[in-house]
C-alpha cells in the first residue's frame, strides 16, 4: 500500500469536497525542474486557454517543448506526459505511486465524491471488485434487449420531431445513452425527469472546471454541488425501497444489497457514489463518441455505405453480445472516432514519491496529467494524425499496436473502464437503428468542433439531417 501522507489537491480556494462538509487538506504545489513550462496569463495561467481549447494548447506546447511540460490551470501546476511509455508507465504503476484519487480530487471530486475513478489501491480494487459482475458477458447479453429498443424508439421520436436543420445529434443521443443508463443500471423509466437528471450532470460537469471551488450563490460551482445533492436525494431513496426489496437485476439493486469480501455491506452513501459516477461514465462518453462518429458518416458516405451493409445483414435482428463483433466497419469507424475524440481526454494522477517517468523526473505532491487527446494524435505514431482514417485500425496497418499504450480510449491499469465492452455494444446498437432507415447528411459547407473539456461535446450543437 502506497504512502499517504501527500495531502489531497484541492484548488488555493477551494471549498469542501465531500458532501460531508469537511475542507480537504491543500496540495503543495511542487513543480519539477527540468520541464519546461508554457506561458500563461498572471494568476490565471493556462486556463483561459486550456477551457476554449484544451487540445489546441497541449498540440502547440508539444510542438515546442516535446512530450513532457507543465500548465498551470484551474489554480493547479500540472506537468503534462504524452509519450505512449510515459502513458504506460503511470497507468501500470508497479510501485503504486500515482494517485487517481488525488488526480482527480481538484476538478470532479467535489461533484463525484467517492466514485470508482476517485479511489486508489486496495480500496479501489476492492470496490471495483464489488462491481464487476456487473459488466460480465451475462450480465451484458442481459442488458442488450432493452438497449436495442430503446435506440430505435430514441432514433425515430428524434426523426419524426427534427426541424428543418435535421436533428440536433448531440442531444438525441445524450437522451438516449442517459435512459439506457438509468434503465439499464438503476432500474427505473425517468419519463418527464429525464430533462431534469440530465440538466443536474450537465450543471456538474460545468462546476467541475469552474475556477471558483466555494459555493457563491449564483456560481457554477455552487449549482453543481446544489445539483448533486438533488442527485444524492433520488438515489438514496431508490437504494433504501431496493434494499427492503429482493435483490433484482439492475446494478443499483446488486449494489444495495452487495457485500465485500469480508462480509460487509456497502452503506447507503458508497452506494450512492457509486452510481452517481456511473450515470455519469455510461451517458456522457457514449454520448460524445457517437456524436462524432455521425459527423464523420456525414463527410464519408462510403464509410456510411459500409456500416449500412453490414447493418442489412442483421435483417433486422438486434445488435447482441453474439452479433456485435461481426459489424467489423462500424468498429472501425468507433475506433476512429474515440482516437479523433477520446471521451476522457485527460487522465490526472498526484505523485506519492520522488520518481521517474520515461526520464522525467517527478516529486512527491506533483500533479501530473496523461493527455490521450493528443497522445492520440502525436505526429511521430500516427499517420496523417488530424485525418478521419478507420483503416489505421485495420489489421494490415493496426497503426495502434505500435505500442501498447498508444491507444487508450478507455484509460488504462487498474482504472481501465469497467463498462468498455459495454459502451461498444451500446454504440453499436445505436449506429445500427440510425443506418437501418437512415442515411446521415451535413447541410453543404458545415463545420463541426468538438470542445474537449469538461467533456467532449460540438460547440453550438450539431444538426445533421437523417433521411
């Protein structure tokens, strides 16, 4: 077990970080040495550019300074690793020095308080353990029905209602991964609360990078806190009625009545942290992916054309666990989309001890960053690395299996995403109820930019016309 003494990094001002109130000890803001650092702004530093464009600014930096630099943003200096050895190094972590905890702690720890990203070591791999059955090929197959129609309902209500400019994509598709998520995982039909459960991790999200971290009446920071807590209030409430109940298949009813390895039952509140944070991983980045996967069909009609082939050939069967594989073009394109794309652009880690990484030296009380958005575009591993290319996947390139730690969609070691498998299955489905009666199309001369942070999403929105 690692050394703990390193305090948890909040932001100079930064309010509580636990819904229990209590004020979380401030990191020392150790910097290394022989990393060069990126001009900035005075006190605000690099976050003024890192919010407008977060890419854009790490890109530039490696340009100049190579695959290691610092940034100071959201009051925090972070030096930043985009070689794939750096990445591997501090995602297999051998000596377990690299606190996702701590990482993570100064943007979403607050709003996603004790979730399974915001713990480290034993008691990370104990809880992941607790979930896992969750995600397995039973459980998954299991799950598959409901997604399947919930996609093609999704799809034909956005089609049906969609105005002139098409159908606004983005939030067809968040709508739909949040009900799958609530359906599938909570077990319940939001119907009319779906807006409002929706609008409470939008509010979250945006508080996650708001520089003010107290709760000032009228800031982000404090309707993402007031947001969470609405959270905390259904949650709690559905954890109590199902632990009354028999245990049923959804995960919240597994969790409520799950215990650890040694007997322990999970309590109410690590229950619902849980799955506040898995709301949030099973909509939001589901949500980005497919959206830039549809923009690039969009531009590509022969990648269309492929992906609606393989679809055809279902004869109007669901995607399935058994089924899924076989859509080899759409997974392509996926693979595409998540590199163009990486729904967690950034993996923050706090350094525990004085330590080396890909010849970099790191101090004790460090926050240091993986940065897969541009590790994914990084000119000495990818070719033409801005260009939509599905067949850099394609095994007689396989561009990705240059290293193994190149390509990394869904983060890596021990915090890999449980729900991997899953968001494939998920995207699939979805892919096929739109190219089952649909072909997507750009009105002529539209443009499309995908903000990185907090997470992906186009900018002013995205209507593409589904005919």
């Amino acid at each position: 077990m690692a050394d703990r003494s390193v305090p948890l990094p909040v932001l100079p001002w930064a309010g509580p970080t636990g819904h229990d109130g209590a004020m979380a000890p401030t990191l020392h803001a150790t910097r290394a040495p022989d990393v060069p650092r990126v001009a900035g702004l005075p006190l605000l530093g690099n976050t003024p550019a890192f919010l407008r464009d977060a890419r854009g600014l790490v890109l530039r930096a490696q340009a100049q300074h190579g695959d290691a630099f610092g940034v100071r943003v959201l009051g925090q200096p972070v030096t930043v690793l985009m070689s794939p050895q750096a990445t591997k190094e501090v995602y297999v972590d051998r000596t377990a020095n690299f606190s996702s905890e701590r990482g993570w702690s100064f943007t979403i720890g607050p709003l996603f308080s004790r979730g399974l990203m915001l713990r480290d070591f034993d008691d990370h791999h104990l809880h992941r353990r607790v979930m896992q059955h969750a995600f397995r090929r039973q459980a998954l197959a299991g799950y598959m029905t409901r997604v399947n129609a919930l996609a093609r309902d999704h799809v034909a209500r956005a089609v049906a209602e969609a105005g002139a400019d098409g159908v606004e994509v983005y939030r067809m598709t968040k709508r739909l991964t949040l009900d799958i998520a609530t359906q599938v995982f909570v077990g319940v039909d939001l119907g009319p609360q779906s807006d409002l459960v929706n609008d409470a991790f939008v509010a979250m999200m945006r508080a996650s990078v708001s520089p003010v971290r107290r709760e000032i009446p009228g800031t982000p920071f404090a309707h993402g806190m007031a947001a969470r807590r609405r959270l905390q209030g259904f949650l709690t409430g559905l954890v109590e009625e199902r632990r009354a109940a028999a245990e049923a298949d959804d995960l919240l009813s597994r969790l409520a009545h799950a215990t650890t390895e040694e007997g322990r039952p999970l309590t109410v509140d690590e229950v619902v942290d849980h799955m506040i944070f898995l709301l949030l991983a099973a909509h939001d980045t589901t949500t980005a992916t497919l959206t830039v996967m549809l923009w690039h069909l969009s531009q590509h009609p022969a990648w269309q054309d492929r992906m609606a082939e393989e679809v055809a050939g279902l004869h109007g069967a669901d995607v399935t666990i058994d089924s899924y594989k076989d859509l080899v073009a759409g997974e392509l394109v996926m693979k595409e989309a998540l590199r163009l794309s990486p729904p967690v652009p950034f993996s923050p880690r706090g350094v525990l001890r004085d330590c080396e990484v890909a010849g970099v030296p790191l101090r004790a009380g460090q926050m240091v960053t993986l940065a897969s958005l541009a590790l994914h575009r990084h000119p000495d591993w990818w070719t033409d690395p801005d260009a939509f290319d599905p067949l850099r996947f394609a095994p007689e390139r396989a561009e990705d299996r240059a290293h193994s730690h190149l390509y990394v969609p869904f983060g890596g070691g021990a915090h890999i995403c449980l729900g991997n498998h899953l968001a494939e299955l998920m995207t699939k489905a979805v892919m096929a109820a739109v190219l089952a009666e649909h072909r997507v199309r750009a009105r002529p001369g539209q443009r499309m930019e995908m903000a990185a942070v907090p997470i992906p999403k186009p900018r002013g929105g995205l209507h593409l016309v589904l005919a």
